[in-house]
C-alpha cells in the first residue's frame, strides 16, 4: 500500500514557547482547525508543561 499524501490532515510541527527550541510532530484537520493550534504539552528541558504552538 502506497503512502499518499493527505491534504484533510497536513503534518504540522509545534514549538514550545519556553524558548527551548524542543518540537513535536503532529497532524490537524484543517476543516476543524483552519487557524494556528496551540497545545499544552511536556516540555522535557525544564520539566514543565507549557504551551506548544504550530509554526509553518
């Protein structure tokens, strides 16, 4: 099975606002979430939670 490209759900990258520089990878349906997602996640540089927003 061939992988395919699915535009409904583009691979969008989210840095953390502590400056860290530290990412993850994740996917969002842009029929949902048309704007920038923010997230709160771990961040393991300064073993907190903080806000990860996307970045194009």
């Amino acid at each position: 099975m061939a992988a395919r490209s699915n535009h409904q759900r583009p691979k969008v990258k989210l840095r953390s606002t502590a400056g860290t520089g530290y990412t993850y990878v994740t996917t969002k349906n842009r029929r949902t979430t048309p704007d920038r997602v923010v997230l709160r996640k771990y961040d393991p540089r300064v073993r907190r939670h903080v806000d990860f927003r996307e970045e194009r």
